[in-house]
C-alpha cells in the first residue's frame, strides 16, 4: 500500500468538513495514519492563494484567473502535503480537489474543457485521488445551509443558477468517472453519509491490502 488519496467535492453546504472529520476519527481509531488538508488551500503557501481565492467581491477575478490561482495553490499542496503524505502510506483526506475546477471554473464559470485539461496535466498529472466522494444535494438546500454558518465567502454569494451549474458539472464529472466516484445524497442523516463514505474506504483498503 502506498498510502490513499481520497477527496470530498460538492457544492456549497454539502457537509464536507464534517464527513471528513468523521472520517479521519474512524480511521485513526483504526491504527490509520491520516492528513487532512484542503483546496485552494493546505501549505501556507497554498493558504495565501486561498486568502486571494475567497475574500472579496463576486466578480474580483476573471474566470481565467481563477483557474489559474487554483491550480497554482494546487501544485503547492500536492508538492508540500499530499504526495509526501502518500509517500509515507499515510491516508490523505482532501477537502477539493481537482475536480472543483471542472465543476466551478469549467461547467459554472464557462472555461472551456481543453483549458481544463492542460492545467490538470501540468499541474496533477497522474496523481488524481483513489476514491472521490461527491456529497450532492439541490441547490437552494445547499446554499441554505452554506448560509447559516454564518461565514460566507465570494463563491457561495453567487447567483442560484452559477451554483445549478456546479452541480450538474460535479455529476457529469462522476458519470463519466463511476468507478472513482461516488455521489452520495447529503440529505441523509450524518451518521448514514458516514457510514456510506466509510464502507466505500474500508473495501479500498482490504483490496490495497490484499494486493
């Protein structure tokens, strides 16, 4: 085993921070050593690019540069977090990834595919996660919840049907994809998403064991 990547993706309110927590807890209890990190975000480096990502007004940044942003702090935490984590066999658990941009600067924000593309190859490469779970529910549930935390950042302040746009971009992305992806249904109980994310994790590590 050479560590496992898994990344949590969906719109806004999703419950992502939570599951990821959980996760990490019920792993750990197990002997499994975990790091959590985050996108944009993880190394300070990566935490400054967030800083510019998520504060200010709606319309602060061209879509272009946003992508461009991204995947900058993306290359800094896969070279400062994630890849010596797996190098180590450690789990890492990744609040966005990759597919985020797909979602939001590609399906939402109208760059096309091609762009896309050759930012993941030059910046992911073949280091896309083991496992991917999309946490996915209606818009206006999600934008609810992301409301009533109280800490609202640029995206979330877009319009309904920006946000509509992400979440048929994450589902077309798990489409395509079905053995890496799983989407589950956020409006469950948490202990039931839990649970679900976690039979999903456990049958990846008897089959990494089992070689």
């Amino acid at each position: 085993m050479n560590g496992l990547f898994v990344s949590f993706e969906g719109g806004e309110g999703g419950g992502k921070s939570t599951q990821i927590g959980l996760l990490k807890e019920r792993l750990e209890s197990q002997g499994y050593e975990t790091v959590l990190t985050r996108e944009p975000g993880g190394p300070p480096s990566a935490e400054a690019i967030r800083d510019l990502l998520i504060t200010g007004k709606v319309d602060r940044w061209d879509d272009v540069t946003e992508a461009l942003l991204m995947n900058a702090a993306r290359a800094e935490n896969l070279s400062k977090t994630i890849l010596p984590a797996l190098s180590q066999n450690k789990i890492v658990l990744c609040d966005r990834f990759a597919d985020s941009s797909r979602a939001y600067q590609g399906a939402a924000g109208g760059i096309d595919e091609t762009v896309i593309n050759a930012l993941e190859n030059i910046v992911v490469g073949a280091h896309w996660p083991d496992i991917t779970f999309i946490l996915d529910l209606p818009v206006e549930d999600g934008l609810a919840r992301a409301g009533g935390r109280g800490d609202a950042n640029r995206f979330e302040d877009k319009q309904q049907s920006y946000h509509e746009a992400v979440r048929q971009g994450f589902l077309k992305i798990a489409a395509a994809e079905p053995e890496r992806c799983h989407v589950i249904d956020a409006r469950q109980s948490i202990d039931n998403i839990a649970d679900k994310i976690f039979a999903v994790v456990e049958k990846k590590l008897e089959g990494s064991h089992g070689g």
